[in-house]
C-alpha cells in the first residue's frame, strides 16, 4: 500500500522545523524570477498572475536574506486605510516607521547587548521612534531591560522630555530623515539594511485603491539601506503605473512558470508526499480527468499556474487514495467537484457588490448580492425566513437562488456553494 503523506500541500505556516527544511530540500524550485528577486538590491517588485508563484518567491528571498536583513513585514491591514493602522490617520512613512518599531523593540528585547554599538545620537533616535510610534509604555519597558541585561545604563526619559524630532510624515525633509537615520540604526545593530516586504493578493489589491497608489514614493526609494520587497498582481502594477511613477529607483521583475516548470515541481511535491513512488499525475488520474483539469484552470486562471495545479495534485492525489482499491481516477466531473469544494471557497466583498471564486472577481446585481450576503451571514445555518425578508415571495427566492447559482457555480447542475432540502431551505457551504 502507497504511504501517503499530506503535509507537502499544506501553508508553509503550518509545516514542522523538519518538514520546512526538507521542503526547501525537495520541493523548492529556484526559477529565473526568484533568481533576480533575490539578488536585486534595493526596492523591487515581483509581479504575476494569480497563482504564479509570487509568494513562495518572498519566501525565498527572507529564508535567503534572515541573517543579513532586518525584516519588517507590512501588511495591507496595517496602512493607513487598512483594518488596523499602527497609527490612525498617519501616511504609509508613520505605519512603516512604527512596523519597523515594533521589530527593533522585539529584536532588542531577545538581544539587548545589540544597543551597545548604537552612539548616543542613534540612542535618541532610537527613543524617538519608539514613544512616538509604539507608545511611552513601550519604550519604558524596552529601556527597563536592556539595562538589566547589560551593563548600559540608558537613562529613561521624562513623559515630555522626548524631542519630536521629525515632527511630520509629509514634508520631505522630514521623511528623508528619519529614513536615513532608520537606515544608520539598522545598521549600528547588525544589518545591513532594513527590508519592508508586502504580499497583495488580488483581492487584497483590489480593495487597497489610494492606499497602493501612494506607496511607492520616491522618498521611500532613494536609500539603499532601507528597501521595499514587494509581491503584486501584475494587473495592479499595470493598471498604477507604477513603473512609471518611481523612475529607476525601483526594480519590477515579472514571475511567469513555463508548463516544464509546473510539471517539475508537481513532480517533486509527489515525489514527496508518496516517499517516491509516485512522480507523475498519469499515474493517478487518466486523460479525461487531467483534460477537465486543464479546462478548469484555464477558467480560473486564464494562463498557467503552479498554485492551481499543486491544488488539481492534491485533490487527485486525496481522491486516489480514498478509494478502496486505489486506481487511476476516471471520473472528470467527480474530480472537478471535489477541486473546487476543497481548494476554490467563496469570499464576500460588500465594498464592490462581489464574491471571489478563489481567484475570479464575480460581480453580483443588488438583490441577488443581498440575498447571498444573507447567506453569508448566516454561516451555513438555514434560515428561510431571513431570506424571505429580501426574496419576498419564495417564487422570487427560488428564481433569485437559480440567479446566484449561474454565476457563482462553476459546474453545471452541480451544487458546490448554495444548497437547499425541502424542509430546510437554501443554505451556504464552501466559503471563507
């Protein structure tokens, strides 16, 4: 009986110490794109299509870059018209300035004898940067320790005696200088420069309008010592001419995987996960079902893609497993149904009247947006009364359902996301 082991397919999050290093081993192809986006220096941005590789290829450059580069990971929920600014109402130069921050305070927390090689102007910048984006608390309690760890004896401050020493987060005097200051920090503690790293994806993207329009600043750009790295839908990038914003003071690298590629590493993610004995999806699935998977990435997708085919590698391989006696799979739409249940859910997004269906942007006419936010509310629990309150008549709730399900279905006469029984009613499964 072929031994199976699941855990190449899961997020890298999820992995064991030993599970991520024999990925890096056996799994991790180090293609052309990840090459440049590695060895670049300065800002860049690494551009794809859904599904391209873009975040493996950040990844790759931390894991490659851990010890010489502090890494500041900045978040969409974290700009300035995100779900959780660091600071209410600041530009992206205060939120970056306070995400770096809160990296410096954790570094020095584990390592505090790092101060110690920081002259007493970095020192006043370093208390600068810390009360006015992390809080006084924060930097009392930093302060507090690096002076019982180590034999510095850093005074701690008075509530008002802390200078605003770069009182503005617009006027570029004002930028420039506390990133040249941040830039000579970083480096008095042991790097060599500090790297912002941002992964959109496309719904991320789409939802971040003046946001990303206003991030790529030529003030951000201009010193070596602190770079952006970021990951970004290649429709973004074009639709923001971005490349034209920023002149040469930024580096875009487009990622693109041949059909040779994705096959190389749809074989090494079988390799491993069946301990060799499989490397091929022909051996687990006939034509007809790697056809149909074809047919239904390229309806994804639009072009090829490594995320959409490592998904199809699972879903059969978890299929050719199950079954009592294992043999190559046959049944194209049995297949696809379970693709799609397992790796395509539905996500709402109320500011554009939407659901994705995994990477496709789905838009929806006011009542039947209504009616599946409902859905949507109720989190799979039916409620026929709830949807009757939008449908008014369960006429008009049967013929808004057949509405939704055109679009947001995928297969047809096949019910993946909206379900129904006759003494339950309508209810939603498959969404995130």
């Amino acid at each position: 009986m072929m031994q199976y082991e699941p855990w190449p397919f899961l997020p890298a999050n999820a992995f064991t110490p030993a599970q991520l290093d024999r990925w890096w081993q056996a799994c991790f192809l180090h293609t052309e794109a990840i090459r440049d986006f590695t060895a670049v220096s300065g800002s860049a941005i690494l551009m794809g299509e859904a599904g391209s590789g873009k975040s493996v290829a950040l990844q790759a450059l931390l894991h490659e870059t851990a010890a010489s580069l502090l890494h500041v990971p900045y978040p969409v929920q974290n700009w300035p018209q995100g779900q959780r600014p660091w600071l209410p109402g600041r530009r992206h130069v205060s939120q970056m300035m306070a995400a770096t921050a809160s990296e410096i305070v954790r570094l020095l927390n584990q390592e505090p004898e790092r101060i110690q090689k920081c002259h007493e102007l970095l020192q006043e910048f370093l208390v600068w940067l810390v009360q006015k984006h992390l809080g006084r608390r924060t930097l009392v309690r930093l302060l507090q320790q690096i002076n019982r760890a180590t034999a510095t004896d850093l005074p701690i401050p008075h509530r008002d005696d802390v200078e605003d020493i770069y009182p503005s987060d617009e006027h570029t005097a004002d930028v420039r200088g506390q990133i040249d200051e941040l830039a000579e920090l970083v480096q008095a503690l042991g790097f060599d420069g500090v790297m912002l790293t941002i992964d959109l994806n496309e719904q991320e993207a789409s939802l971040s309008g003046q946001d990303l329009s206003e991030l790529f600043r030529l003030d951000l750009l201009e010193n070596p010592g602190v770079m952006l790295r970021a990951a970004l839908p290649k429709s973004v990038v074009l639709q923001a001419q971005i490349e034209n914003r920023v002149g040469g003071h930024l580096r875009i690298i487009p990622i693109y995987l041949s059909e040779a590629e994705i096959s190389e590493l749809v074989s090494r993610y079988l390799q491993m996960a069946t301990s060799g004995e499989v490397s091929s999806l022909e051996a687990l699935a006939g034509t007809a079902v790697l056809n149909r998977a074809q047919k239904e990435l390229n309806t994804l997708y639009k072009a090829p893609t490594v995320a959409g085919w490592l998904h199809w590698t699972e879903t059969i391989l978890t299929q050719f497993m199950a079954q009592a006696k294992p043999a190559p799979l046959t049944d194209a739409k049995a297949a696809a149904l379970a693709y799609y249940q397992r790796h395509v859910p539905l996500r709402l997004v109320p500011e554009q009247m939407a659901v994705w269906r995994g990477p496709q942007l789905l838009s929806l006419d006011r009542q039947p947006f209504e009616l599946l936010r409902t859905l949507f509310e109720l989190q799979g629990q039916p409620a026929p009364d709830a949807l009757l309150q939008i449908a008014g008549t369960q006429a008009n709730l049967n013929t808004l359902i057949g509405r939704i399900r055109k679009i947001i279905e995928p297969i047809a006469k096949t019910n993946i996301y909206i379900h129904n029984r006759r003494d339950l009613g309508y209810w939603l499964e498959n969404f995130a």
